[in-house]
C-alpha cells in the first residue's frame, strides 16, 4: 500500500486501521488488506497438486502394442480399440484417427469438398491450426465477431458474414465453451453450408446435454500435449455422415479410399495417419476422460461462483443447461474500473500466490503478418492473382474481438484443483480487485 500516486495518504491511514481490525476480527474476507506486492501476506500460500495425467493404463495398452507384429492403423487393434471408446462418448459412425487437431481440420474441409476460392466463416480467436486447413485447400477464412461473455462466434455476425461463396462454418468451442449451435445449425441448413466443429478444447464438453462434436456435420479434436487427453501429438476427426464419413478415411491417408478401393485417387491428400502407439496411447487416455471433463467443468462453476460479485472482472458465461469443460479459465478484467494495467493486476495476483495469464493468441489471427501481407504461399496468394477472391484482410477489425484478447486473463485451471485451493485463489483476486478498483 505505498504507491502514493494510486493511494492518497488519508484513505492510506484508514485502510492500514481498516486491516488491522480486519485481522483482529475477521476471516478477512472483506478485509482490505496490504497486498504481497507491497510486503502483505500471500493470499493463497497453498500449492495446488499438478495432475499425474498417464500412468500404468497407458503403459500397459502400450505393452499390447509392442506385442503386436505390426504398428499400422488400418483395422489394427489399438485403433480399434481408440474408435471403440470414441465411439463410447460420441455415436460417431465414421472416426479417423489422425496426426494433429491441425490435420482433422484439413481433412474435415477437404472431406466438405472445400476449394479454391469457397469461403469459411470462423473465429478469429483461435489457435493457427482452425484455419491452416482452409488456407491448404486455396479457400479463404472469413472471420466473424465473437460474443462478450462467451468468447465464441456471434451467430448475428456470422449471418453477416455469408456470401454466395460461402461452403462452411467452423466453430470453435473455446475454451471448452460451447457455441451456439441452434443457432449455427440453423444458419447452415438455411444456406446449405457445411457445418464443422473445433472440439480441440472442448473434449467431453456437452451443448444442451448432447456432446460437443455430435452437433454438427463433421467434428475434429485435437490430442496435442495441452488439451485435456493426449498422446503427445494427435487428433480425431469424426461423422455421422454417410457423404462424409469416406472422405475422412481418403483425405487422412493420401487419397486412398481403403472402403472402396475402386475410388480412385482423383484428389491430393496428405498423409495424416496416426500409428498404432499413439491410438493404444489415446485408448487408454480415453477411460479418464469423463472424469477430467467433469472435474473441470464443476471446479470451473465453482471459480465463477467464487468472483461472482468482483465488478471489476466480467466471468466467462455458461449457459445452465450446458457443460463447460474450461481447457482454461478465462476472464475479462474491465479495464475502466481499474487503476491499474492488466499487467500490474496480474503481477499484484502473482505475488498472492496466484498466476493467470495475460491474454490468449497474441493478436487475432487476421493481424499475423500472412494474412495482412497476403503471404501464405511463398510469398504469394494464387487465388487473389487469379481473382478468386478480393477479400483483404488489412480491412478487417472485429470489434468485439479485439477487446476480448486487451483484456482477457487466463487462470490456468485444471483436474488437479480443488475447491479449496480455488477458494483461496479468489480471495486473492477479490483482495488485488479491492486494492486497484475505482
Ligand atoms: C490445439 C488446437 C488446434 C490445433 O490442434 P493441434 O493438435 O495442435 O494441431 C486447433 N484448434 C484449437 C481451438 C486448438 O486449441
């Protein structure tokens, strides 16, 4: 409490008294206390236990694996085993294993018959990986602007966004959040639009009851080291589509139809396959995924509970009847009801003992220098040479957009947690919003 320019003298004197009752009397809930950053005391001196997130069910479905005479996915055990338990969760009938969320992407919008020139309509709040796909197939991401609360396509903004070009919509669930999907799903079979789901962040999360990634016509996860299950690197694109339940086997594996040999390879794909290790891997991740998913999800509900009444943060929304699984918790923090930057707020919270994180993706993805130079290939753009498209993106700004990523925080939340630990971890916000609110 010694920043005099933040602090006059009299209010000074009687926070110091105010605290000293505070300590004398209460819990300290509404304590106003002398932050860690000036030589307070920590508000939450406890460590939280990282989650041990593979054990001996993974060493052992890799034991069955190396036991094997071969490694290689196409009707082999381990896979068979992952599509099993996938299918456990998700009633997919078509699931294909694959290298990266990045690669369930691409094949999903190659499997959707997108191509050079069709547009997607997507989130700009993202990881690179949504969009790499499209750009692949020469088509071009449009980005629509996001909701406040939620982080996720505004459906008002998305039907704006739909040209006679349009061939699909990607949603991207952040943060385990679900989107509109009612919403989307109308949008799309009103323009006959291919309809994808970005469940990278959103395994085991549930839209009005039903699963994330069973909502629309195609739906790609990634099990990439940071997302709730794993095998180091990999994904799982998946449908119920008879249309496109063959194309993903055929876009994941060089062209080849292996349901239909006779389907010859008229199309480039790349080799997206995922090996037997990484599907026994993946198998045996599957049997904790419902309990990551709701531990999340609670522990989430319970942090906004916690921040219910701290004004100077607005709270990710979750509609009641959904679950959000929080691959992290983030927040907003209301930068004209602060005295202070967001970086001085989360350096205050550190010192507590707590940390978030300062934004997300550094810049929405439409600022990153391949998309305002129009560089994707080498330094070019073929469909713009050839007038396929006259989209540009240094006319873009999504306003909304924007200030999420100047003010959103992330608190690194995980299964690992529990609600005590969270208890403390919003006394220290509460004490770091009391110290620099206006
Ligand atoms: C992680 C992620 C991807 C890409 O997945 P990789 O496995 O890293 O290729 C795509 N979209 C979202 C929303 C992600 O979080």
């Amino acid at each position: 409490m010694k920043d005099p320019a933040h602090f006059p003298r009299r209010s000074f004197v009687a926070a110091s008294a105010l605290a000293l009752t505070a300590v004398q009397t209460t819990s300290g809930t509404d304590a106003v206390e002398t932050l860690a950053i000036h030589g307070g005391p920590k508000a939450c001196p406890l460590a939280f236990s990282r989650p041990k997130r593979w054990g001996n069910e993974e060493l052992s479905q890799l034991a069955q694996a190396v036991e094997q005479p071969s490694l290689y996915y196409w009707q082999n055990k381990q896979t068979n085993l992952l599509t099993k338990r996938f299918q456990d969760f998700y009633h997919h009938r078509f699931v294909q294993p694959c290298s990266s969320g990045t690669a369930a992407l691409h094949i999903a919008v190659a499997a959707a018959g997108i191509g050079p020139g069709d547009e997607v309509i997507t989130s700009a709040i993202t990881d690179i990986g949504t969009v790499i796909g499209v750009i692949f197939q020469n088509a071009v991401p449009i980005f629509a602007d996001l909701d406040p609360l939620t982080y996720n396509l505004d459906p008002d903004d998305v039907a704006r966004k739909i040209s006679p070009r349009t061939k699909a919509i990607i949603a991207v669930h952040l943060k385990g959040n679900p989107c509109r999907m009612q919403e989307l799903r109308s949008l799309a079979d009103r323009h006959d639009l291919v309809l994808i789901e970005d469940c990278a962040q959103g395994w085991g999360a549930k839209y009005r009851g039903q699963p994330l990634g069973t909502l629309g016509d195609i739906a790609c996860f990634s099990l990439q080291d940071s997302k709730h299950i794993t095998c180091g690197d990999g994904g799982v694109v998946a449908t119920n589509s008879e249309k496109f339940g063959p194309l993903l086997i055929k876009y994941g594996d060089k062209a080849i139809n292996r349901l239909n040999p006779s389907d010859s390879s008229n199309v480039i794909a790349c080799n997206y396959r995922m090996s037997e290790l990484q599907a026994a891997f993946v198998a045996a991740q599957l049997q904790r995924l419902e309990g990551i998913a709701s531990k999340r999800s609670q522990l989430g509900s319970f942090l906004t509970k916690q921040l219910e009444d701290v004004d100077v943060l607005s709270l990710p929304r979750v509609e009641a009847d959904d679950r959000c699984v929080y691959w992290s918790y983030m927040c907003r923090l209301k930068l004209d009801r602060v005295k202070c930057s967001r970086a001085d707020f989360i350096k205050a919270l550190a010192a507590e003992g707590v940390s978030f994180l300062a934004g997300y993706i550094r810049d929405p993805l439409y600022r990153l220098p391949m998309f305002q130079q129009h560089s994707f290939f080498a330094g070019r753009w073929p469909i713009k040479e050839l007038g396929l498209t006259t989209v540009d993106y240094q006319m873009v700004a999504l306003k909304t957009t924007e200030e999420i990523l100047e003010t959103c925080m992330r608190f690194p939340l995980n299964e690992g947690m529990d609600e005590n630990y969270l208890k403390q971890v919003a006394l220290a916000v509460r004490k770091v919003a009391r110290f620099y609110a206006i």
